[in-house]
C-alpha cells in the first residue's frame, strides 16, 4: 500500500546523503512535475492539483509564497515541463481528471 507524500529531500553525491527538507505546501502531492530556472528555484506544476509551487534551493532553502503565481486551469498528472528561451514554463501532456 502507497502513502501519498508531502516530503522534499535533497541527496548530495559528494557525501552519498540524504538530507530532509522543508515539506510541500498545500499537503501530499502527486503526479506532479519538477522544473529549474537558471536561478535558484524549482517549480512544481500540475499533478493532483492546479497548483504551482516555488521552491528556493538558495541558502534558505525554503517554499516560496509568490502572490503573482497563478494556478493551472485544470488538474493535470504525468505532464512534463520545460523552461523555455528563460521566459515560459511549458507543460506538456499528462492526463486530467476524465482521461478514461
């Protein structure tokens, strides 16, 4: 049996460890995708939600609260995403909640 998740780890190769980051917002997630900027952040898309959600993995590593995000227009597992020319965020494919 699968628990869904809220947990966000990050592994470092030169010490073959795992360490516990903060968990995301909003609760368990799934189906979701993971995108990074040339900055510091990851963008986390889709999934069972319509959510987007910024992680920094700058010095505070920490989940940012950017108020001029905005949601997807439908749920949307499975997707992959691309940053494209450093300007979009393209989220392509997946399945919504009607996918039969």
């Amino acid at each position: 049996e699968y628990r869904l998740l809220s947990a966000t780890e990050r592994y470092c190769i030169d010490t073959n460890t795992w360490e516990g980051l903060p968990d995301m917002p909003g609760g368990p997630r799934y189906g979701h995708c993971a995108v990074t900027t040339t900055g510091s952040e990851i963008y986390i898309v889709g999934g069972n939600n319509c959510a987007m959600d910024v992680f920094d993995t700058g010095p505070s590593l920490t989940w940012l609260n950017p108020t001029y995000l905005r949601h997807m227009p439908e749920e949307r597992e499975g997707a992959a995403a691309v940053v494209l020319k450093n300007k979009y965020l393209v989220v392509i494919g997946g399945a919504d909640q009607d996918w039969n």
